[in-house]
C-alpha cells in the first residue's frame, strides 16, 4: 500500500470480526474491528488479513459521505491469535490452504494454545489429525510462515512509515531473512525491487547506528547519484564529477568515495566506460545497454547490402501510382534505405519525411519485404499508421511484455524470439531511450534492416540516453537529412515559424487569421488568457474541441502558467464538481468522470479491454492520454478511455494519472494535436532554450498560439544550449567492432 508520510497517524487495535469486502486485484479491503466494546469499519490495502487476528492499524478516521466514519489505514501490523478461541476462529476462516472450520476445531482440540507453533515449526504432527495428508500439513505451513513471514516485514517497516508494497518487493526477493538483512543494511530498500528514497533509508541507517562512512552507506550513495541523474537523461558519469558529487552529498571523505567506487567496479556492482583517457561510470544495465546497441549497429553497418532489387525502377513506380516527384533527397533517402542495413531519415516540418517514408516502404513491399512499424507511443504509432496506411504499433506492443516474471520488465521478443520481419521502420527515434533500443534491437534477427525516423532538433527521450543524437554524432550509420521546405508546407506560419526557430530567428508574430499567433499577457491576466483561449475563443472561432483538439504545453510543472496551475484552472472551467460526477481527491489533486487524463510513467501491470472486440492485454505507457469514463470512489478506482482501450486503474495505480488539460513539452513529445497553446511567462531559466520551444511549436498539426511575453520567447530562440546528456553511445559506436554485447 503506498504510505503518506503524515504525522497525525491514529492507531486502532482490535479483532478482525468480518471481511465485508475484498478486492483480490488490487487488495483494497473492508472488514470490521472489534475494539474494546466497539465495532469499527476499517478500509486499505488489507487483503492478507483474515478474520479472527489480532491487527494494530495505523492510520486516521474519515467520513465517507456514504458509508459514515470509517478507518482508513495505511499500514498494519498483525499479531498471532493467542487464546484457544482465537486461533480455532483464525483456522476456521480458511487462511491457510485445506483446513476449513471441522478441520480447524479437530486441531486445536489437539494442539491446543499450541496449534500455531505445531503449524510453524512441526507440521509433520499436524498428520495425526483425521483429513490431514502430508502434502497438506506441508502446504498449511509453508503459506502460514510466508503470511506472517510477509506480516513481520511490513511491520518492521510499518515502524518507519515506509511503503507495505516495498516490504512485499523486498520479501519477495530476500524471504524469510528480509527483516535481517534490512536490518543489518538499511540501503536495501533503494534499489531494486523496492527502490525507496535514499534519504529515507539513510534516516533509518542513522536511527541504527551505522557511520556516516560506512561501506554501505557510500555504496547505496554512489548508486543514488547515478540513479537521481537517470532522471536528467545520464547514462552515465565522469567518474572525477559522480565522485565529487557523491561526496557532498554524503559529507565523507573524497578518498573513501573513490575506494569504495573501486571496489564496486571489482565486484561488478557498476560498470565503467574507459574512453579517450576518461573513465565514464554508469549502472550495468545502462553499460550493457550502450554497448550492446553499437555493438548490433555496428555490425549491421559492416554487414554487407542485401541489394536484391532495382531501386530505380521501385521509385518510379511509387511515383507514377502516387503521382508525384520525388526531391532528390527523398531518392536519396529512398535508395539509402534499399542499399543499406542501417539509415537515419530526419528533418523538420514540411521536408518531406512522411512521403519519403512511403517511398521507402513502397521500395520494401515491392521487392517483396517484410516491414514492421513502430513508435515509442501510442499516438505516434497511431499518426504513423494513419500517413502511411499501414498498420503500426507501439514498441512495448511490438515486443510484447513478459508477464511471466515481475520483477523486471522483460519482452517475449528477443534473441531466442526474434521478430518476423526484414524490415523495421522507427518513427519518432528521438524519444527511444537505451534500455528500450536495446531491447528492440535484441528483438531482431542479425540482417534485419533498421530505419530510424526522427527529428533531431526536437527534445531526447524522456527516460535515459540520447539515442538517435548518439547515432547521427557517430556518423557511422547512414544519415539523410531533408532540409527543403515543400512549397505548401511554407504557406504554413507553423512550419516556417519551427525552421526560424531552430535557425535561430525570431519567429514571425502572426494574425489571428493566420496558424500562428502570439498574444502579449501577463501575470494572471495571463493564465485568464490561456483559460479562456481553451473553453471559449478557439471553441467559438475555429470549432475546436477543448477536450480533443487543444492542448496546452506548458514548458515547466511549476510557477503561475505551469501545469499544476493550469490543470486546476481548466478542470474547475471545463468538468467542474457537479451531482452525480463522481470523483477521487488524491492529496491535492482531483479526478472525476470527463476529465482529461495522462498517465505519467510505464505501468505493463494495468487491464485494458477493448471494447470494439479486440484483443484485450494489459500496459499503460508513460505519456498516454485519455478521458476518465466512471469511477468508483468506493474502491477507490477508476477507469479511462485511451485511443481503443478501456483501461481500469486500482487504488493501487490512481496516483499515475494526472490531469492532462495542460501538460509539460516533454510529455507531448510524439504527439500531434490540432490546435496547440503554449504559455511563455516566468519561464523557469534553466528551461530557456530553444529546441523546448521548437518541441512544444511543431506539436501543432492546425493551430498555434503562444501566449505571454515575446521577450521570453526571444531568449528561448536566442540559447543554443541543449540539455546535455553523458553518454558514450556515440563513441562505443565509433569504435565497437568488437565491443561487448
């Protein structure tokens, strides 16, 4: 259960008298307490409870406005029955497997008070009772130490106000000695399986009494920093700068730092890059990725072409059935893409990278291919499907998750499994991140061809790596970049506003009879602007929909024209509270039926159906968009329509969502949306550059208006700075004929 650090926790000790309700997918619980005289309603993550325990709650009492005060807990700790009574109502409820209530009665008659200690640590005698094979005594207690086996963890971290879910994570990998090995190692807890705060495990180390310099302590303190910088794109760092930093953070001696950091690269603990006279330190998993993808690119280059067919003829006839000319990059592209294993397709807006890429694939299918097609999200495998005419996939969906283990995310596709194609064509190559193009590329056979397709003056990936930046820098692979701007993609202000931008000019202002415009606003009078764009002018002007064809992007989360404060706005303007619109409160955010969602990281554990009759499946991916249909306040779940799907989200995964009347550039990278609003005030500064403002322009497919200060805007256009992303990708390209794989 996802804990909230608060300080007025209650406690409700007592008897668990009755399970009301018990939902087996997500947990959520309600059963009744006996406390004292009283008879309490309790709810939360409570489903490993059974009737007849003895159970501590921490927690606090609430009014539900339709079932009255209940007890909401938060964590729990259970307590072996101890009378005669109450262990024979503890059997009788059918917590362990094969004893019902006859068996539960001829037990304690024989064990007495006894009973659970016979079950824990002699189940063998458990064989003289009427009904009771070996197998069964065996299976009674194996299930009886795992539950309080899991119990004893999640009380033992209970007392730190830490997660439940980590506790069940850790249990799952450590066993029966989880409880002594955090104990001893406090650290555990912030890596894999249950990845808790650093700072929250250090606080614990210290209430222990380990030294600030202890060997543990340094190690979980190296691993933080490398992780903490996943979240800014790194792969990897200077070993001299992660070194310093880990140092500070830690306030211990650099010299320790640097001697505990080689010890870990001797135990394989992490990995490092040594290049050009400079060791780069990265996790494993990252090293193995980077390396991996040169290594497989490399080799594709090296390989020799496939040929097979005259490319020539393939363009001309692509050309007389769609009845155009093609620009002599575009027969360039085309004919890379034919005689090489390996190419990258990119350029800006109105270059031409849609109709190259049918030519490609009209090339491919002509001499007989087999072609695949992928992008990173859901709405950018569905544009590509609908410019191209073909079908398109996700590349989760393409791979297709491994639900068989849980503790990583693992693909069926791979080396053993490899993928049916001769072909592979990636769109939107800029947001594919290391570890996900590492396991596309482990997903293809050695002579598959790969296209990569993508804009390289957009914003990288959200998640680590700069894949597509690293490969065009090698200039290994095959590389055609369409610069010219077809003549109707000029009368676009969208379009040539995006190319002045990434040039380095000021874009052009614009009418309001034009597809781009800029309005100068500020302070509230600008965040009135922006609401009153979405839910009244564009509406009444264009005919646009608020809720399916604008969308605000916002450059940062923070400040007056973030997205906390816009989606407050718009939400309270567009799906305000009414009767009968049912709604969660998640600490301070509100979601309720008709509101504009977002899912704000990969989740391969969410149900989805699909209600016009195909395949139903499970996954929610970082950056899915789509609108909530019902929700159930009760257990605290709700259900969203995204592209095809119906998606059922528990109490366990509510707090993924976000509402998505205005989100962050970042987050739309791959998208397209009719009319775009982008509000430029008060933009924090280390987000004043220029390929964010490009990102968040060319999202527009009809419409886009900027609206704030035009000086801002000019400083964006103005700063070349990119975000800078350590990785060695580019180099382990340059030079990995025989890297590892």
């Amino acid at each position: 259960m996802a804990l909230e650090q608060e300080q007025e926790w209650e406690t409700l000790s007592g008897t668990v008298e009755n399970i009301v309700y018990c939902n087996e997918a997500n947990g959520y619980t309600v059963l009744e307490l006996s406390s004292g005289e009283e008879l309490h309603t309790a709810v939360g993550e409570l489903s490993s409870v059974n009737v007849g325990e003895e159970v501590t709650l921490h927690g606090r009492f609430v009014t539900h406005p339709s079932f009255g005060e209940q007890f909401r807990a938060e964590a729990f700790e259970v307590r072996l029955p101890e009378s005669v009574t109450a262990i024979r109502r503890y059997l009788a409820s059918g917590a362990l497997p094969y004893i019902g209530k006859a068996l539960a009665g001829r037990i304690v008659d024989a064990f007495g008070a006894d009973t659970l200690e016979v079950i824990a640590t002699d189940p063998m005698a458990l064989t003289k009772i009427r009904g009771i094979s070996a197998e069964k005594a065996r299976a009674a207690s194996n299930e009886f130490k795992r539950l309080f086996g899991v119990r004893e963890a999640i009380s033992y971290l209970a007392r730190y106000h830490l997660p439940a879910g980590a506790a069940v994570a850790l249990f799952r990998q450590y066993g029966p000695d989880t409880v002594d090995i955090v104990s001893h190692n406090p650290y555990v807890m912030c890596g894999p399986p249950a990845h808790q705060d650093f700072l929250a495990a250090d606080a614990i180390a210290q209430e222990m009494g380990l030294l600030y310099d202890a060997h543990e302590r340094v190690c979980a303190g190296l691993m933080y920093v490398l992780r903490h910088n996943l979240q800014n794109g790194h792969t990897c760092l200077p070993r001299d700068k992660m070194c310093a930093a880990a140092s500070d953070f830690l306030r211990v001696e650099p010299e320790t730092v640097f001697s505990t950091l080689d010890a870990m690269l001797s135990s394989g603990a992490l990995g490092e890059a040594e290049l050009d006279g400079e060791s780069w330190i990265y996790l494993p998993e990252y090293l193995q990725a980077e390396r991996y993808a040169a290594s497989h690119l490399w080799r594709l280059v090296h390989w020799p072409g496939s040929g097979g067919g005259d490319v020539e003829k393939f363009i001309a006839r692509a050309e007389a059935s769609q009845g155009i000319t093609y620009a002599p990059l575009q027969r360039k592209a085309i004919a890379a893409a034919f005689q090489s294993n390996a190419l990258v397709l990119t350029g800006g807006p109105g270059t031409g990278k849609t109709t190259t890429v049918n030519g490609i694939l009209s090339a491919f299918e002509q001499n007989g291919d087999r072609v695949l097609l992928a992008a990173p999200t859901g709405r950018a495998a569905k544009r590509m499907a609908e410019l191209t005419g073909r079908k398109a996939k996700t590349i989760h969906r393409l791979l297709e998750v491994d639900f068989s283990r849980n503790d990583a995310v693992r693909f069926q596709h791979n080396e053993k499994n490899p993928l049916k194609c001769d072909v592979i064509v990636i769109d939107e190559m800029s947001m594919v991140d290391a570890l996900l193009f590492e396991s596309l590329l482990r997903a293809l056979r050695p002579q598959c061809k790969i296209i990569m397709v993508g804009d390289e003056d957009q914003l990288p990936s959200v998640g680590a790596g700069h894949v597509l930046g690293g490969v065009i820098a090698s200039g290994v692979v095959p590389t055609v970049r369409l610069r010219d701007i077809f003549r109707q993609a000029a009368e676009s202000m969208i379009v040539s506003n995006a190319h002045r931008i990434v040039t380095g000019e000021r874009p052009v202002k614009g009418t309001r009879d034009s597809d781009f415009f800029m309005l100068e606003a500020d302070g509230e009078a600008c965040l009135e602007l922006v609401c009153d764009l979405v839910c009244r002018r564009l509406p009444q002007r264009y005919g646009f929909d608020p809720f399916e064809d604008i969308q605000v992007l916002c450059p940062s989360k923070l400040g007056l024209l973030g997205t906390a404060s816009l989606n407050a706005a718009l939400q309270q303007r567009l799906n305000p509270p009414a009767p009968g619109r049912a709604q969660l409160v998640i600490r301070d955010k509100f979601l309720r039926v008709g509101d504009k969602v977002m899912q704000v990281r990969n989740n391969y554990d969410i149900p989805y159906t699909r209600p016009d009759g195909g395949e139903d499946g499970a996954g929610a991916f970082n950056g899915d968009m789509g609108v909530i249909v019902s929700v159930d306040p009760h257990a605290g779940s709700v259900t969203v329509r995204s592209e095809d799907r119906l998606l059922v989200y528990t109490s366990e995964h509510v707090r993924e969502l976000e509402p998505a009347y205005a989100v962050t550039i970042h987050k739309s990278q791959g998208s397209e949306f009719p009319a775009v609003i982008l509000p430029v005030m008060d933009v924090p500064p280390k987000l004043l550059y220029r390929n964010l403002l490009y990102t968040g322009v060319t999202r527009a497919k009809t419409l886009c208006v900027l609206a704030g200060h035009s000086a801002e805007v000019v400083q964006m256009v103005g700063s070349v700075r990119r975000n800078r992303r350590f990785s060695c990708f580019a180099k382990l390209l340059q030079g990995t004929g025989d890297s590892d794989a």
